[in-house]
C-alpha cells in the first residue's frame, strides 16, 4: 500500500518537477547556476508574468469592457493618472537606488512585495470600478521601474566566467519574454472566471519573486569600487577624469634630497606634458560614459519612444478598423504576437553576435526600422502594420543589447552599474513619453505611423554620423568580459 502511494505521488508530482528542472537545466547552464545569473533569469521570468496578469486585468477594465469613445477618455485618465507623476518620479528613483546599493536584494524584494499588496487593492478596485484602480496602477508602473533599475545593476555582479554583458542580458531577457508568453494566456483564462482572478494570479507570482529575490547571492549588494555615473561626455568632464587618474606625489618624494626633488620636477613635467596626450587617447573619463553611448543611448530612446507610441496608438486603431476580415481582439493579438516574436529573434540574434560593431548594428537596424516605419505609413494596411510590429520588436531588442555591449567597452567598471541603472531610467521615460503621444492622436493610420516613423528617424539622423566615427576609431579601451 505505502509503495503504490509513492507511485501515485510520484506521479502526480511528474507533471510539476519534470518542467521545474527542465527550466532549472537551461537557466544553469554554462555556469549561470554557479555565479547567481539562473536565479536572476528565474526572478525576472516571475517579475514578466506577474506584471503580464496585472495588464490582462487592468486593459480588460479600462480598454474592452466599454465601447471605443469611452474607452480612449478612460485611458487618457489613466495615463493622466499614473503615467505623467510616474514620468514625474522616474528620474527620482534611479538616484534613489544608486545611494542605497548595499540592499539590492531588499529593494527587489520591496518591488515584488509592494506589487502583491497592490494586486490585491487592484482586484477589487476593478470589480467595483473605484477610483483607487488609479493610484493603485500607479504604485505598481513605480514599483516595476524600480525593480528594473536595480535588476540592471545586479547583472554585471552575477556574470559567469567567459561571459559577456550582452550574453547575460540576453538570457535575462529572454526568460523574462518566454515567462510573459506563457502567463499571458494564463491570464486571458482567469479573466473569463472574474475581473479580479489574474490579479490574485499576480498577487502569488510577486510573492513567489520576494521569496526569489532574497535567493540571490549576497555579492549583489555588494558596491565596493562603484561610483556614480554621469551620462555626459563633454570636455570638462573629460578633463578632470584624466587628471584623477594621476596619483599625487606622495610625502616621501618631497622629503628627497635635492636631487630626487629635481627628478621629480622632471617627472612631473613629463606628466604635465602628457595629460593633454591623455586625455586625447583615453576617451571617456573615471564617470563619464563617452560619446558612442550617449549617442547610442539616444538612438534607444527615440526607438523606446516609439515603440511606447505604437503599443497605445495601434491598440485604439486596431480596436476602431481591425486587420482585413479579423476581429478587434484577434488584429491585436497578431500585432502583439508579431512583435513579440521580433523581440526574441532580437534577443537571440544579439546572443549570437555577442560584442561585434554594436555601433554599427544599432545604426543597421535603427535605419531598417525607419525604412520599415515610412513603409507602413505610405502603404498603409494589414500586412505592413504587422511586419512593423515585428521590426520594432526586433530592433527594440538589438539595439539594447548593442547598448549594453557599449556600456560594457566604454565605461568604467566602477560606475558601469550606475550607468546601466541611469540609462535604464531615462530609457523607461521615453517609453511613457511615446506613449502619451500615441494617446493624443486622432486615429488615422497613415498619419499615426507618419509620426512613429518620424520619432525614430530624428534618432537615427541625430546619431548615424557619430556612431559609424565612433565604429571607424574603434574602442579607446576595451573592457568587454
């Protein structure tokens, strides 16, 4: 008896483990389980679902369940509500968390905890239709940004030996959209029980990623040798982190006799002449990140702007004129799918390519997905308005991670967290930017994707020029890992 019910759990146990440790196989693989990385892949899949149920719920509140006039009034309300303080208190909370470095776990840990108690205010805000659904949403956009913020900073603590930043990003990402697939139609299915059944599926998701986050390794919250960074490349600048990296002349050298004094006046000649020789060949300084980044960094947000744009603008335009003989719910979900899929062959594709010429990957596929967005708003139709929405994806994804493939050659070491972290801010800023544009537009394709296509032709035009000289000159002083 007592071995048939070992048979009989074993069994039903099967169709849980047997996935569990086929997932854990993957994220700990070459070395990630060892240096913490598999358990940050695990997190972030946990954070993406999470998240991923609180937006099945709150568009099945807000967007579906009215008709589209009342629907696009309803949004507008909610991106007054949560989006302009949300951009109000981004810039905030990347400081914020730069001067709190040594409690990285704790602020992961906080984000997921903060998210489960406002899950649940959420689930019975939407059932009765309060007002407190707005400040609720608006704790959960400031709670998720932060925990992206400081899960920035954390990968480069958590690299396995032999891996790059990119490759480590990569992975983070796509666990993140791989858990975001599968929760979504998890969540679609609660919501047919009731409003407020993806938001408990949140609310334990969160849970599950406090309990995560305090896995990590202790060395996350480690910051010896970090420094904040400044996301500037200018002369002064320059300047004065070439002249700190000179060490001063120490008291024994000035209690030589005369003539060590003399060698050292030399000596300090020598150094003086060299500086301005310095400051020409090492480029960026002790806590700037350079020009190809700022330039890089410029690009990325005109293209996060636009991809913001598109999220909300063709999320009304589909709604009103859906793709040819679909109905509203099913052209969405071709779009969305569509630029999923070009966010994993993004991710997949920068794995592959690792560190090469991100300089010129990022003006490669910035200039496509102009060509794309011109295209999709001339000929403006089903097909075109899909393949847009897998470029976007695409190049969104790339265009990052050669961002981050920057960051890692070009800054510092003890201030590439603080750089990842600011960028990541300012990334996040023009999303909710591009977003608000979307909202305000009248709905007409052509002229919406006219717009789109322009948001990310300023990015490109303003950045082509310096990126491919940046490409030409090559790194001042590679620190890929």
């Amino acid at each position: 008896m007592r071995r048939a019910a070992r048979v009989v759990g074993r069994a039903l146990r099967t169709p849980v483990t047997g996935p569990a440790r086929g997932i854990r196989k993957v994220t700990h693989a070459q070395g990630a389980g060892e240096s913490g990385l598999g358990r940050l892949i695990e997190l972030h899949g946990v954070n993406g679902a999470g998240d991923v149920m609180i937006t099945v719920a709150l568009a099945s509140t807000v967007f579906f369940s009215v008709p589209t006039d009342e629907a696009r009034g309803r949004v507008a309300l909610y991106l007054a509500v949560t989006m302009l303080p949300f951009t109000l208190l981004a810039p905030v909370v990347g400081p914020l968390l730069d001067r709190l470095p040594h409690g990285r776990r704790a602020a992961m840990a906080g984000s997921m905890l903060a998210r489960a108690v406002l899950a649940l205010v959420l689930s019975g805000a939407v059932a009765t239709g309060s007002l407190e659904m707005y400040p609720a949403a608006l704790g959960v956009l400031v709670a998720s940004k932060a925990y992206g913020v400081v899960r920035s900073a954390v990968v480069p603590r958590l690299l396995p030996q032999g891996f790059s930043l990119v490759k480590a990003n990569s992975r983070v990402t796509l666990g993140g959209l791989l858990a975001t697939g599968v929760a979504a139609p998890v969540g679609a299915g609660l919501q047919m029980i009731g409003p407020g059944w993806p938001l408990y599926g949140a609310c334990l998701l969160f849970l599950g990623g406090a309990f995560l986050s305090f896995r990590l390794p202790p060395k996350v919250d480690s910051a010896r040798g970090e420094r904040r960074a400044l996301l500037a490349a200018d002369e002064q600048h320059l300047a004065a982190a070439v002249d700190a990296r000179w060490d001063p002349v120490t008291t024994d050298d000035k209690a030589d006799s005369t003539d060590n004094k003399e060698e050292e006046k030399d000596r300090d000649g020598e150094r003086g002449k060299g500086k301005e020789k310095e400051r020409r060949r090492k480029g960026p300084g002790l806590r700037t990140v350079g020009p190809a980044v700022t330039h890089a960094l410029a690009a990325n947000a005109c293209v996060r702007c636009q991809s913001g744009f598109l999220i909300f603008f063709l999320a009304f335009l589909l709604r009103e004129h859906p793709l040819t003989g679909q109905s509203a719910a099913v052209s969405l979900a071709v779009v969305g799918v569509a630029a999923g899929a070009g966010n994993a062959l993004g991710t997949a594709v920068g794995a592959w390519l690792r560190a090469r010429a991100p300089e010129v990957i990022i003006v490669t596929v910035v200039g496509a997905l102009v060509a794309v967005a011109v295209s999709a708003a001339v000929f403006f139709g089903a097909a075109v308005v899909a393949v847009l929405g897998a470029v976007a994806g695409f190049t969104q994804a790339l265009a990052k991670l050669s961002l981050d493939a920057l960051i890692q050659r070009d800054v510092p070491e003890l201030v590439r967290t603080s750089a990842f972290a600011r960028s990541e801010t300012l990334l996040q800023m023009a999303w909710v930017v591009g977003g608000a544009i979307g909202i305000a537009l009248p709905l007409r394709g052509p002229l919406g994707l006219s717009v789109g296509a322009l948001i990310v032709a300023l990015g490109w035009l303003t950045t082509v020029r310096a990126l491919l000289a940046s490409a030409r000159r090559g790194a001042s002083h590679p620190r890929v890992a």
